[in-house]
C-alpha cells in the first residue's frame, strides 16, 4: 500500500503493508533511528512522535493510518543540530542513558507549543506517558522549564 | 495472530458511514471478521498475547475509522452533548462545552492513560471492546447516556442501561457501527465526582474508578447516576446504592446502609492489579467520599 505523509515538513512516499507500525516504519525504510522502542505496547513513551501536532505512541500507530497526515520525529526537532530544547537537556542533566530522551523532547515540545509558560505540574502532567529509568524526572522538568524561559524569551523561535 | 503477523493484514478507509455499515454487513453475512480500528491503544497491544496466526486462519480486515468525520465531532444542542464514537479524549478534555456542561467527563478524560494514549483513545474503541475496566464507559454510565449505533438496518440508540450484558458482551449486534454517544446534560453545577484509584495518576488501568453526577435540591438528590469500573463483569451501576440514596434525605443516609447497597452492587475479583478485598474497601470509601460531598453524613 502507497502511503504519502508529511514527515519532519517534508513529503515522503512509501509503499508498506498497511497495518507495519509507524515505529518500524520510522526507524526502518524511512531512516529515522531517533525513535526508540521502550515496551512496544504504549506504556512507556520511548517511542513518541507527534501525528498532527498530537503526542502519540508510534508503537500503537499504523502507518497506514498516516495517509495523508503530519508526522514529527525527534530529528524535526532538531536537524541539522542539537536545537535548543535538546540543548536544555543537555545541559541540566536531563538525559542520561537517553533511550527516553527523544519521546521525552517529544512530549515537551507538544506542551511548549501549547503552553509557553508551564507551570511544573503541567510540565509533570506533559510527561507523564513517557518513564525515565535514570533521572527522578526532577532534572527533566528543569531542563523543560528551562527551555520554556528561553523560547519565551527569544519570542517562540527557540 | 502475533504483531509479526499486522503486515499480513490489509487495511482501508470507508469512503462514508453508509459504506463502512455496507463493508461490516456483507462480510458479516460471510461469516468475515471485520475490525474497525480507531486509536489502537487496546486492539494493537492485544495482537501481541496471540499466537501467530496459522496459515488457514480467516484475516480480519482492518477499517482505519480515526478520521472518519461522521464518527468525529464533538456538538451541543438544546441539552443534548453529542460525541463522535472516533473523538479522542484529548479532543473532549479540551472541548470547551465539555469543560463547562459536562466537568466530570472532562475530568475523567484527563486522567486516562496519559496524553499519548488521550491523543489516541476513543469512547466508541472502549465501548468496542467493553471492557468493565473503562473509565470512559463508567463516566457514560454516570451520565445515563445512550449509544448510538447504525447499520444498513437503520440507526438506533441503546441506552446504557440496556447495552452490556455479561463479560465484554453487549446487545450492539455484530453488523452495527458505533457512531456516538448521547448524553443529556444535567443542569449547570449539578455536583459532581471523579475519582480513580489506581497504582499511579497516568497510565494506570483503575483498581477502582466512581464518576458520579447528581441532582440536589434542597436536603434530597433527586437524580443521581453513578457509574463504576474494575468492580464487577461489566461497568457496575450502582443500581441499589443510587435508590437508597434517592429514597430519604440526605441527613437519613447512614454509613451502614450505604456500604451494604455498594457491596451488593459490585461483585469484584482478585486480578493483577488489585484484590477483591481491597476493591470492597475502595469501592464503599469512594461512594462514601461523592455521599459526603453531597451532604450525607457518612
């Protein structure tokens, strides 16, 4: 089955049985690694992308539930270059063994288009899908805070 | 059939509500399977228990409904909240006539799953799959709401009273969509509760979860609904708690009394994720807690 999408902006094609999960589609014939799989049944957030703007667990998607829809992955965040949410994490302490980290900045980057100036329990509330084995979450929630004041800061570009 | 199996299926959209009720009749007739797939969160995750499919086994198909517009929507009019069976409950957390007219739904909304299982769930996939654990379906119980379903029969609404009828068992025949749900909103501040217990806030399955909407006047409620999951076979009703409490003043219930009607409406088992003991004292303390809210002195 032909399935068109936008991925990360741009518009890609690409033939699949229907019912492959956009999980493997991403990390497979699409080419984009930075989605991780965690559980594979959506508990745990590893895996999250954004499917029109929306935090969802690419593991429970289909791709050909994609058609003609707006898919962002952790690389449309960022590349060519770590961007600035991605910079916040890294520099307080949000990221350590990392196979959280794209859905965490995911999941961040949904509420930060929502809510620029998030109280820490909306950014609690925000990342509450996605489990992180290494931080306590307390680092995270700074490094998104963070990111929030810097965005509001240079007007929403960041 | 195992996840490795999900690309052997094949998978369409309907081009309308009429020609999905047409795909579901004629394979039916069949004796086919057909699966409409809203958000995933129950039907992908279960592909995983299966074994895999053997070579001679008839394969579903597979109808994507999640942008279906006629199962879409979220409408108010003249009293009468109506949701499309394909909304996501991220769409009714956030739907300002949901928030304002109907609090409780939009609060239980908020504490399903987290917001990537809230971007993705569906009243219509949870009363698909019929689950007694639904939270959203204890909620369309609280509200007496009806479902709305259709097939190339007609349209027709059954009202959750009538809908389930054992274990994952309801009366929607076979051949019929989901297409909404109905709820007829009760008057603006009427009292309201929702409250889940469960392991964590986000992405915990309820051990116990009450939504409760109530009518008070004066030192009486004079129209309750109560709905409750993970208690019983199917969403638990409360059938004899609501007329105990709709039977005297609010100042006349007692304690005993209620504890007795909840316990006599739920009939909970040990699981993995509570026992029945600890339900039973879950189930009496959360109707106690809505009861006190009301006034009652218990």
């Amino acid at each position: 089955m032909k399935i068109t999408l936008t991925l990360n902006g741009l518009s890609r094609e690409v033939d699949l049985p229907p019912l492959v999960r956009l999980l493997d589609a991403l990390r497979g014939p699409l080419g984009l690694p930075g989605t991780k799989e965690g559980c594979g049944e959506g508990e745990c957030g590893s895996c999250t992308v954004l499917l029109d703007g929306e935090p969802v667990n690419a593991c429970l998607v289909s791709i050909g539930q994609c058609e003609g829809r707006a898919v962002t992955t952790v690389e449309g965040l960022s590349a060519p270059h770590l961007g600035p949410l991605a910079r916040c994490f890294v520099d307080h302490g949000g990221a350590q063994c990392g196979i959280c980290t794209p859905g965490m900045l995911i999941s961040a980057e949904a509420l930060l288009a929502r809510r620029p100036d998030p109280s820490d329990e909306e950014i609690r509330e925000a990342i509450a899908g996605n489990l992180c084995r290494c931080t306590g979450y307390q680092r995270i929630v700074d490094s998104i805070r963070e990111a929030a004041r810097e965005r509001r800061e240079a007007g929403g570009a960041a | 059939m195992s996840l490795a199996d999900l690309p052997l299926h094949d998978m369409q959209r309907a081009a309308s509500l009429d020609a999905l009720c047409g795909i579901v009749a004629e394979r039916h007739a069949r004796g086919e399977a057909t699966v409409l797939l809203a958000g995933g969160t129950d039907w992908v995750v279960e592909q995983e228990l299966k074994p895999p499919r053997g070579d001679a086994d008839p394969r579903p198909l597979v109808v994507d409904v999640s942008c279906m517009a006629e199962l879409r929507g979220i409408t108010a009019t003249r009293g009468l909240l109506r949701i499309g069976a394909a909304a996501t409950y991220l769409e009714i957390r956030r739907h300002p006539t949901v928030i304002e007219r109907a609090p409780m739904l939009a609060a239980m909304a908020r504490e399903l799953g987290a917001i990537q299982i809230q971007a993705r769930g569906t009243l219509g996939g949870n009363l698909a799959t019929a689950s007694p654990a639904a939270d959203g379906v204890a909620a369309l119980a609280a509200y007496d709401a009806s479902i709305v379903v259709k097939s190339v029969r007609g349209e027709r609404r059954i009202p959750f009273s009538a809908l389930q009828t054992g274990y994952k068992q309801s009366t929607r025949a076979p051949d019929e969509v989901i297409v909404a749900v109905e709820i007829a909103l009760p008057p603006e501040g009427s009292p309201w509760l929702w409250r889940k217990v469960g392991t964590r806030r986000a992405q915990a399955i309820s051990k116990v979860a009450l939504a409760g909407i109530a009518v008070r006047s004066e030192d009486r409620v004079v129209r309750l609904g109560l709905g409750m999951a993970s208690v019983a076979p199917i969403t638990a009703t409360l059938l004899q708690t609501r007329a105990l409490v709709l039977s005297r003043p609010l100042s006349a219930i007692t304690a005993d009394a209620l504890d007795a009607a909840v316990l006599s409406d739920i009939a909970p088992i040990d699981d993995v994720r509570s026992t029945r003991e600890y339900r039973k004292h879950a189930a009496k303390a959360v109707v106690r807690g809505f009861l006190r809210d009301l006034g009652a002195p218990v």
